[in-house]
C-alpha cells in the first residue's frame, strides 16, 4: 500500500459509483493506472466489496446490542456455524479474555433483541453470554484515518501522480 492506493480507496469510499475515468481525474494519473491498481486491491483482497452502507436505524432494527459468548472447550467452529444461521448476528469475532466469541446484534425491538439473544442461547455449546446495548455510535466504523496515519511511500513508476492539496 502506499499514497496512490489510499487516495484511491478514500476516493471509492466517499463515491462508490464513480468509474475509472474520474477516479484518474481526481487523482491525476493515468487511467489505466487506476485500473490497475484498483483490481491489485481487489486481488489482494484489501478492496472486498463496494456495497451500500446501510443505517440500521433508519432499515428498521434501531436496538445493537454486543453480545460476549462463552463457549464450551472446542466448540468454537459450531457455534460459529450456529450465529451464522441467526440473521440479526451482524458479524461475529473469537476474541480473547474473558469471551470466546464478540458478537453484534441488531433488533427492531428490545422483545425482538430478546428472542435473538434466546436463539443465542439456545446454541449447545454456548456456556454463558453476556450483552451490552448500545446507546450511540461515539465513532463511526472507519478505516481510513488507519491507513492515512502512517508515512506511506510515494507511488513508483506513476510520474503524473501527485498529491492532491
């Protein structure tokens, strides 16, 4: 990764749509070179999809809760396939510490969230859970000022390339 390449994704990002020939006016280099870059991205699986984002609230689930399993030893693979099959689980991580498994959860209701967390439960090797609900999004999921915090090198072989101000 280097400049060009998160110039590119802040680009795609905040204009999913546009195609290859604005992205290589916005940023200044050729086209082909965008193109390039761009399916290196998507190769390289840094680049995983350019789907809507989607406000749950306004979709109609405005209850998120986190939800922390404990799983019973080796059970990790089951209970994974078992949340999958949970539509409100919005993803799903084996963490460290006192949990096995960071869950989020989405709801249209809190009776809703407690039929979810039910299901949750009811999965054989969960243990114990524990949920938290959400009162606000303090930050917002984001990812480039990650990428934008560390000196990246400037783009080799793209002469035209420079630096947006």
């Amino acid at each position: 990764m280097d400049q060009l390449d998160t110039l590119l994704i802040r680009a795609l990002r905040d204009h999913p749509r546009v195609g290859f020939l604005e992205l290589s006016r916005q940023t200044g280099v050729s086209r082909a070179t965008v193109q390039a870059r761009i399916q290196r991205l998507e190769t390289a699986e840094v680049i995983t999809g350019y789907g809507p984002d989607v406000n749950l609230a306004a979709a109609g689930y405005p209850v998120l809760a986190f939800v922390n399993l404990q799983i019973a030893q080796g059970g990790l693979h089951a209970a994974a396939d078992e949340l999958a099959q949970i539509p409100e689980v919005l993803d799903a991580y084996g963490t460290t510490g006192d949990a096995d498994i960071h869950c989020r959860v989405a709801a249209r209701s809190h009776q809703h969230l407690q039929e979810a967390l039910v299901r949750i439960n009811h999965i054989p090797v969960v243990v114990r859970s524990t949920s938290v609900m959400a009162l606000s999004e303090v930050v917002a999921p984001r990812i480039l000022p990650l990428l934008e915090s560390e000196q990246r090198p400037r783009p080799s072989r793209v002469p035209a390339y420079r630096r947006p101000s």
